[in-house]
C-alpha cells in the first residue's frame, strides 16, 4: 500500500519517450513497463510524465495493467493551450490522463500556465483543487511556476503540495526566493535538469563544444542553450574538470555529484533523473545518490565555481515565458503558436475600444477595464478582483502581482504589453506595505520604469490592500 507521495526524493523522468518517439513510431508500452519495473524492483517508485511526452500515460497505464496500481507513484502533467478554460475542460483533461494511466485517481497532477495575464490559470486551479477534494486528484502540483505566481495560488487558497522548476548547478534560479517561500509553506520543490541534459557527466569531459542542430537530443538542444547563456564551453569544461576530481574521490560519476548536490538545497524535495526506458538505464548512479555526503570543502569548491558563472534570467520558469527562451527550439514554436486576447474587446464611441475584465464593478459602475484610443491607453484602478473572488489573501504583495497581471491583460487585450506603460498610480490600505507592494512593483517594472505614485487611501471593499492604475502609449 503506497504511503507518503514524496516517499523518495529520486524521481524518474519520462520526458524522453517524446524524444524515442520524434520519428512517429511509438515505444512498444509493455517492453517500457518492463524498464520501469526494474526502476520500482530497485526502490525507486516514483515517475513523472506529462500529456505531451509521447505515449508516457499510455506506458505508466500499461505498467499498471500488468503490475498493479499501488507499486509505484505516478506524477503526470497538465499543459493546455492559451485561451479560455472551463470547469469541463479541466475535468477532460483529468478523465483522459486517468484513462491513458489506467487509474481512477492520479497521484500528482502538476498544471503549466503559459499566461499569467490571463485568468484562466486562476480558473484551472481553483477547478482542480475542487478534483482533488472530489478523489479524483490526490496531490495538486505546479510546474514552473515563478514565486510571484505560485504565492497568488497559495494565499488564495489553493492547496498546492509541489512546484516543478529546472535546478541544477547551471540554473541556481530555484535556490533564491523560490526555495525559502517553498520551504516556509511545506512545499515540495522537484528539480528536473539537474544533469543539464547529460552535459553534467564524463561524456562531455574534455569535448569540443557541440553546435546546437537535431544531431542533439531535444533535452541536449535546451540545455546547451543554458550552458551559453550561463557561461562559455572553457569555464564549463573547467566545471566538468573540478566535479570529476570530486567524483573519484567518492568513486562515483559527474551527474551523481551534480544531481547530490542540487537534492541537498533547502526546500527540494526530489530530483527526477531522465531515463530512455530500455536503452539508457540509471538504476545503479540513482542508488549512488541517496547514500552520498559532500565535505563542507567540496561543496564550497563547487560553489566558488558556479558563483562565477552568469545567472539565468528571471525568476523560476521565466524561460517558457520570455526571452531568452531556454528550450530546444530556442522559441516557442515546439509547445504553442499563438496567445490569444485575455479580455473581450469591444468597440466604442468615438473611435475607442474597450477592455472588459469581467468583475462586478465593471457593470455596477459602468467602467471599462481598460480603453484605447489612438495610441494611448488608459487602465482603470485595479484590484485583485476575480469574478466573485478576491485573491492574494491578506498578502499585499500577492495582491500587487495580481493586479499587474490584470493590467497586462488589458493591455495585451488592446495590442500593448507592460513595456508600453508611461505611468502608474498606487494605492495602499495600509502604510504599512508600501515596501512589500514597491517591490512587487519593482519585479515588474525594474527595466521600464514608469512614472509612479504611491499614496495610502482607504479603498473599497475590507479584501483589498491595494490598488493600481497604469496609463499607456504605443
């Protein structure tokens, strides 16, 4: 009988099915259930798959079918399209991984979202935490999700058990303000990437630099765009050197050393290790892991050493949602083609078009969220106002990102984004969190730079701490 669902911090990754499967010719499921089997047989239960890795549920079902279902934990993903999202869909989507996977309640469903500007992220969430509290989903997790937006989720309510997000000694993005909100809200980080696509290992010690080109796996293609935005081959090289001395000592390989040291880091509570079921096996460096002790010397070695390298922009999963894109195309065009509007957008009088966002207000008070005309837009006072929900909690900071991403929402709505905006103007409940709001403001507007002013006013409505208007020109 299965116990705790993060029972084993070494997780399996499926990801590269999609990979075997880039001809068209689908992995035979039962000799793939059979691979996974030798991972359970050796103590590592726990996989994780996505509705777009190929046939991945389709394995995990068949493994079920021929093993039972309550030998191994099986985490799966949601990644729908951009665009509007119903309590239906998200109940299909549910219902159709449940039947690839032969199962009537999926262990771990960890939902994507590519827009934050759009609502329907909020919708998705607040739909499958009511699953979860149905049976249907045992534990609600994310997948690269930034702070800003895995904090809206959890102070509004939304019991979310894991985040997902790329770590490793390349990618140090989790271990800043991701892992101690994690830590201090009892969530789980998994990291995937941790062996970088396989650069992490002997296989690339002492190598000319490869050119990105489908000679490369997709994961080699994506991770060597982290090793250049991160560094250049020599320093990476010099990384490989100072790891391999590291791994004799220990009588060990590279990835066990870069795969330990990421799982040691506050808040991970697993690494998943990608395995080509049936050709590429790890069993026996996954056991290698759980038992390894770095000396306080090697780990400041390999600190110094990832110190000097170049941070990844942003913040966690900001690589599926900005330039510079870190995935295998180097663009978005493998995952989606196209965003649609977030708002429905009408036409006015006088030449204008207006945004509407949907809340209570809008029709109460006869406003747009926002209006355009000509070039110039003008945003109205915004709160963390969704449908009858009034998100972010008591979080001022949490409420401020949601507003923001209401804002964008409008603006993308009428063809502008943030980097459009001239102005904006604040208004706090309490004075008390002008800091926490002036810093979400900051994540959001470092590089832009409106014209800004903040005031403390008694606003309508006991939910809200904050508010926010933004002017606009194209």
């Amino acid at each position: 009988m299965k116990d705790q669902l993060f029972s084993n911090p070494i997780i399996t990754g499926l990801w590269q099915i999609a990979d075997l499967e880039r001809d068209g010719k689908k992995v035979d499921p039962k000799y793939a259930a059979h691979a996974m089997k030798k991972y359970v047989d050796a103590g590592f239960s726990t996989f994780d798959m996505a509705d777009h890795y190929g046939s991945a549920e389709e394995i995990s079902g068949e493994f079920r079918r021929m093993f039972g279902g309550d030998l191994a934990y099986h985490f799966t993903k949601w990644v729908p399209e951009p665009g509007p999202i119903t309590k239906d869909t998200v109940k299909a989507a549910v219902n159709k991984a449940m039947k690839r996977m032969q199962t009537d309640q999926i262990d771990l469903m960890q939902f994507h979202a590519w827009n934050y500007s759009d609502p329907a992220w909020v919708d998705a969430l607040f739909w499958l935490d009511e699953l979860r509290n149905e049976g249907y989903i045992r534990g609600l997790g994310l997948t690269n999700f930034d702070t800003a937006h895995l904090s809206i989720a959890v102070t509004s309510g939304i019991k979310i058990a894991s985040n997902q997000v790329c770590y490793s000694l390349l990618d140090q993005r989790a271990g800043q303000q991701m892992g101690a909100f994690c830590e201090a809200n009892q969530i789980k980080l998994l990291a995937f990437g941790t062996l970088a696509g396989g650069f992490l290992s002997e296989k690339w010690l002492g190598k000319e630099e490869p050119k990105i080109n489908p000679s490369l796996t997709w994961s080699q293609m994506k991770y060597k765009r982290f090793i250049d935005t991160a560094t250049n081959w020599e320093q990476f090289q010099r990384l490989l050197q100072e790891l391999d001395q590291i791994a004799k000592r220990h009588e060990v390989g590279i990835a066990t050393i870069a795969s330990c040291y990421i799982l040691r880091q506050p808040g991970v509570g697993g690494v998943i290790i990608g395995a080509r079921l049936g050709q590429s096996e790890h069993i026996h460096e996954n056991q290698q892991i759980a038992g390894l002790q770095l000396s306080s010397a090697e780990i400041e070695t390999i600190q110094n050493l990832i110190s000097a390298f170049r941070p990844i922009p942003g913040d966690c999963g900001d690589e599926y949602r900005k330039p510079p894109y870190l995935t295998a195309s180097g663009d978005l065009s493998d995952h989606l083609s196209d965003f649609p509007a977030p708002y429905p957008v009408y036409h006015g009088s006088n030449g204008r078009f207006k945004a509407l966002s949907g809340t209570v207000w809008e029709d109460l008070a006869g406003f747009s969220r926002a209006v355009r005309k000509g070039n110039r837009i003008s945003v109205s006072g915004t709160t963390a106002t969704h449908g009858q929900k009034a998100m972010g909690g008591n979080d001022a900071a949490a409420q401020t990102h949601f507003i923001l991403d209401k804002i964008a929402g409008a603006l993308q709505s009428l063809g502008a984004t943030l980097e459009d905006v001239t102005r904006t103007r604040i208004f706090i409940k309490n004075i008390e969190d002008w800091e926490a709001v002036s810093r979400a403001h900051g994540q959001r507007f470092a590089h832009i730079q409106p014209a800004n002013t903040l005031v403390r006013a008694d606003l309508i409505g006991d939910e809200y701490l904050v508010e926010i208007e933004a002017e606009a020109e194209l």
